[in-house]
C-alpha cells in the first residue's frame, strides 16, 4: 500500500514505511492461516517478527491519522469559511498537529534505521582484571554487582557460568549468561575498558591508584548459527580447584574444552555436575565462535573479545569511575554524573540510553 507511506518523511524512507505496512499486513494473514497454525516453530518466527513490527506500524498509522488532520486545518484556515475566531482556533490546533507529527516522524525515522539482527538476544558477558593487580580484580566484582543491580531491574535472569575469585573477594574472571528480551540492544554498549580511580584498602599513604577491567558482550548463538563438528572439539574433565563448598573439589566434575580450528579454550567448574559444566561451557564456546563468525563476514578478522576490548590497558577505556569525586564519566558520548554509588547498584540506565541515542544520530547521518 505505497499511497498510505508518510509523506513526511524523507526520499527512499516512504518506501520502507510503505513495505514495513505491507509486510505487517502479510503477517498477519498468515498468522490466521491454517496452514501455517500447524506449525508451531513457523508460527513463533512470524509471531515474534509480528510483534517487533506493530509498534512502528501503530506510529505509522498515527501519523497518517494527523497528516489528514493537518491537511484539514489548513484547508480550513485558506478558506476563511469560519470567521476569525474558528480560523484561529483552527491555527492553534494546527500548530499543536504539526508538533505531534514532527515527533512521529522521528520516531518512524529511528525505526527505520538498519537493526543490529543480534539485539534481541540474549548475552553472554565476560569480565576480567586488567591493569592494576589486585585492585582491579577487585573492581572486576564490583561491576558484576553492577550488572546483576541492572538486571534485576530489567527482568532478566542472571545465570553464572563460570569464575576465578581471589582471596580478599575479587574476580580475575567472571563469565556468567544474561537471559531475556532485547538483552543484547543494551549490554553491548557495555563492553570496553571500564577504569577505576581509588585508593585501595591497602593504600597506607591514600595515594590514589588507577585500575582497569575489561568487559566483552557476546550475543548467545542459536544451535543452527554455529556448525559444531565434534571431531573439532577436545573436552577434558578434571578436579575443581579453589573455593566451591563439599564436594566441589572432590570429583572430576570441571570441564574444559578445546575448539582445535581456532585454538579457543572455555572452562567450566561453577556446578558439581560434570554435565552442567559441560553444557554451560558449550553455550560459552558457541556464543565465542558467532562473534568470531560475524567479524569475519564484515572482514574484521581479529579475535572477538580483542576487538570489543582491546589490550586492557589504561588509556583504553569507554568509562571511569572516579571514587573520591563520586563521579562515572562515559567517554564516547561526554556524560557525566554524580550518582555512583546509584550506578554500581545497577542504575547505568543513563549511560545506556545516551549510548542508543549517540547510536542513532550516526545511522541517520549514514543513511543521508
């Protein structure tokens, strides 16, 4: 239905609007289909791409709704029909239509922008000490915190998957699995060097020291996404080390696996069960492997992690957060705020939005 594309917005964008209608429609004829109701994997794929599409389709409707309403007042206006005062009722109301549809068509115009096909995934998130010792590894646990904070607020389960903790309480490195709707949309901005300005509980003279951790987001690969070979793959079992309660270290229950093509090791010792291990350490494996599969299809062929993370050093860092000035500043979008205790709770929100919007204006001014 290309007569009903938004006049309003820009060349080349009408006729998406138009084709996101026509598709929307199409969906839902064959949601009604008795021929597709008998399938239910079919009917899941249509379903879920039915509802990513209904929220621009009820904008794009709404601002057909106020283009005739708009077009209405003026004709009111230019004809003079009315007198004076419907004219300037009509002139009020127009000025109010007219802001109404500005913002609709902004909205429709991120809408239509080229969607990152991993967003509504689930993630998998990795973070480890960098530069600074012990320090950091403490850090490391206090944006494990953070994320768990965020999480909870989000709805999303938290599944851990595996971890090497220190001695006075911090991570060297802690893998664990973020699970819900659109996880991945927002955790990815999070990944990077976050650095820590502090003085450490060690610190006799209060000098304050620099740490960093780095954080990588991996979107969780569908079994049909990653092609497995189990001739690929050398998987050892072994006895679990380091703190873990009765029984933990008593059985060969850890698990590690090697991919032999491309070298990459995942361990496994958080659960008693070897077979847990297993499993846990095979979705932390594939979620590697897809990441290392989309940077190559976009020629970027460098490890994964290495590339959303760099070397962990110092200077390369998205965020800091300094402790004597109460202050977290992201670096990519120039925001500041005051609330970090708020922050590593898990109310990073801010940051994350700022993030999305940064996003945004930089598609739009590719696309024209």
């Amino acid at each position: 239905m290309p007569e009903s594309a938004p006049g309003g917005l820009p060349p080349g964008r009408s006729g998406a609007a138009a084709e996101c209608l026509r598709r929307f429609e199409e969906l839902e004829k064959l949601l009604y289909d008795p021929a597709v109701a008998s399938d239910p994997g079919r009917v899941r794929t249509l379903a879920k791409e039915h509802a990513s599409l209904k929220p621009m389709v009820q904008r794009l409707k709404r601002l057909e709704v106020l283009r005739r309403q708009i077009e209405e007042a003026e004709g009111l206006i230019t004809a003079g029909d009315g007198g004076r005062e419907l004219a300037e009722l009509a002139q009020a109301e127009l000025s109010d239509l007219r802001r109404q549809a500005g913002e609709l068509e902004r909205q429709v115009e991120a809408d239509l922008l080229p969607k990152d096909p991993d967003d509504e995934k689930s993630v998998i998130v990795e973070i480890r000490a960098g530069a600074g010792g012990a320090e950091a590894s403490l850090f490391a646990a206090d944006l494990h915190r953070m994320y768990g904070g965020y999480a909870a607020r989000r709805g999303w389960r938290i599944e851990p998957m595996s971890s090497s903790a220190t001695e006075l309480g911090g991570f060297k490195e802690v893998i664990f699995a973020v699970e819900g709707e659109g996880v991945y949309r927002e955790m990815k901005f999070e990944r990077g060097v976050h650095r820590v300005q502090r003085v450490p509980a060690t610190e006799a003279s209060g000098r304050i020291h620099t740490s960093t951790v780095t954080v990588a987001v991996l979107p969780q690969a569908e079994a049909v996404e990653v092609d497995l070979d189990p001739k690929d793959l050398r998987i050892d079992v072994f006895r679990s080390s380091g703190p873990g309660g009765q029984g933990v270290n008593t059985t060969d229950s850890a698990v590690r696996i090697t991919h032999n093509p491309t070298g990459l090791v995942v361990c496994c010792q958080d659960e008693r069960s070897q077979l847990k291990n297993r499993a846990k350490a095979m979705k932390v494996l594939q979620a590697r492997l897809m990441e290392i599969k989309t940077r190559e299809q976009i020629s970027q062929r460098t490890d994964a992690r290495r590339a959303q993370i760099g070397g962990g050093e110092r200077s390369e860092k998205i965020r800091t957060y300094n402790f004597p000035d109460r202050r977290v500043t992201d670096h990519r979008v120039g925001l500041t705020s005051h609330r970090l205790e708020e922050i590593l709770d898990g109310s990073i929100e801010e940051f994350i939005v700022a993030c999305q919007e940064a996003q945004r204006r930089a598609l739009l001014e590719r696309a024209q």
